[in-house]
C-alpha cells in the first residue's frame, strides 16, 4: 500500500498561534492488486508544511535534503565511492518516480506547494492559496504537465524567468548576479505565488517570484556555495544578492555533473580533460576555475544525469 498525503492549506493567525487550515487534502490510498484505481499524478511523494516567517531556513532545506538522498539512484556503479547521490535518468515525457512537494507558508495566510520533479529537481508547478495548479510550458511536445494544471505561457528555465539566452546578447546567469534572495523577498515570494491570479499578476512578478523561490530551495540543494549563502542571509535578516560564483554555478550543474561523471569511468583518474571539464577549468569570469575533480566534488551535492560529450 502506498499513502501520499499533502496539504493545500492557508494560516490562521490565532493570538500568538498559527493553525494550519487544510483547504485540501489530497490523499491516495493504492493497494496493489485491490482495484483501487489508477495512480494519482502527485503520487508517490514526499511532503511536509514549512512555516518560513518562523522555522530557521536550515529546517527546510535539511528536510528536503533528505528526500532527496532517499530517493537517489542507487545502482553503485556511477560515482559509487563518492559522498555525492546520483538522480534518476531523466523521463521528461513521464511524470518522475517520485515528487518533492513542500508546503511553503509564509507571512500571514500567504501559502504554496511547489512540486519539484525527483529526477532533475526542476520545479514542475505550484499552487495558488486557492488551491489551483499552474504549470509552464515545455520544451518538446509531449513533455510531462501536470493533469489539469493551468499551463502558462512561459517556461520554467532562467531565460524565460529572468532574461537572457539565444539572440538577447546576453546569458541567462547574468541577469542572476543580482537576484535578492534575502529571507523578506523569499518570504514576499510565497505571497506573490499564494495570491496569483492569471489575469491579474503581473508576468514579471511571478517569474521574479518562481526564480526566487527555486534559488532558495532547489539552487542550495544542489550547491554547498549557494546554501551557505542562503543560510547566512536568512539569518542575518539583510539584504543580499545571489552574486556571481552563484550565478555561474547555477547554469553549469550539467556541466559539472557530466565531467565528474565522465573522470569517474576513465582508469586514469589524474585525467581531468572532457570537454566540460576544460570549460570548467577556465578561470573567471570564462569559467568557474574548477581545476580538479575534488574541487568540483565540492562545489556541487547531487549529480545529475543528462547527455554528455562522451
């Protein structure tokens, strides 16, 4: 049997208190075998109500670390003897083998999932307080959206979020350098997303909103460099902005996953010399400076997996 329960919920404020009021509980009871019925798109997953204008941001991102290493890849043959998970193969035209859906509540009511895919930790949707579905559009037909979720017409990636990329002259991890990612902008984020209303939002404020957000809870999961700064910000209660390493690193995950992956098959492992690996040895502001494997083991947590140069 297979149990899958989350909340669409809101905050009631109550004196000192907060309660959480579920608005919807979505809960899907499988037995195998018991004609139950088929499996619901947000099964299985993992989830859990973070109450960000209290918990110290450590909590969360502890949280979902875990769900995340819990669901790896476990086959040892790829980077078996290293401290870094492997993600799943990428199945962008299937829902994943399981979903990360934090419940984020904020100041006030203000409150929403975001369903983050298990096998690339993209952000697949979110919720409004209302309990509505949004979704984005998709690279390639026949890509995985979410059952009657709202598709808007914009993409999930940084160019479609923030600018840059093909025929703008600019990249995409340029217009991130100065992203604020300070606990008040994260914490107005989840009010932006929890108030969003298609025809009334503003698209610039919920791509602002949505960049923000998976800076904060997907970005740090995959960077030490990131997550630190996330820490320090939110304990400090300042201002601050992503700045450029995290910007940098932030568009080569890929990168730096596949030249790990590559030096892991080679018998000589003094060879750091794949395409992506000469990329990243590049000093700044080219690359990333990543002159050895062990540097780029610690510059990056969960590896993904995607297509590589060999």
């Amino acid at each position: 049997m297979r149990l899958c329960t989350f909340q669409l919920g809101t905050l009631v404020p109550m004196g000192a208190t907060r309660v959480v009021l579920a608005i919807v509980v979505l809960v899907l009871n499988v037995a195998a075998g018991s004609g139950a019925g088929e499996e619901e798109w947000y099964e299985p997953c993992s989830t859990a109500s973070f109450h960000l204008d209290t918990h110290g941001y450590m909590s969360v991102f502890g949280t979902m670390k875990t769900w995340i290493f819990d669901h790896r890849d476990k086959d040892p043959i790829d980077l078996a003897e290293y401290g870094n998970p492997k993600l799943t193969v990428q199945d962008l035209k299937n829902k994943p083998l399981h979903w990360f859906i934090p419940l984020l509540m904020g100041e006030g009511t203000a409150s929403t999932n975001l369903a983050f895919r298990s096998d690339n930790l993209y952000l697949s949707g979110f919720t409004n307080q209302k309990g509505e579905w949004f979704s984005f559009q998709v690279d390639e037909d026949h890509e995985y959206v979410i059952p009657g979720s709202t598709v808007l017409g914009f993409k999930s990636n940084y160019a479609s979020l923030v600018g840059g990329g093909p025929g703008t002259g600019h990249e995409p991890w340029e217009f991130l350098v100065d992203l604020d990612i300070s606990r008040a902008e994260i914490l107005s984020a989840i009010a932006v997303l929890s108030e969003y209303d298609p025809s009334t939002t503003p698209d610039h404020v919920i791509k602002l909103a949505l960049a923000r957000l998976t800076v904060a809870f997907m970005e740090a999961q995959r960077f030490p460099f990131i997550r630190q700064r996330m820490y320090e910000l939110w304990e400090n209660g300042g201002p601050g902005t992503l700045g450029w390493r995290g910007a940098k690193l932030v568009v080569h995950w890929s990168d730096i996953s596949c030249a790990l992956r590559i030096w892991d098959t080679r018998a000589d492992k003094a060879r750091w010399d794949s395409r992506e690996a000469e990329g990243l040895k590049k000093e700044p502001p080219v690359g990333l400076g990543i002159a050895t494997p062990e540097q780029a083991l610690a510059e990056i947590w969960p590896i993904l997996i995607s297509q590589c140069t060999e």
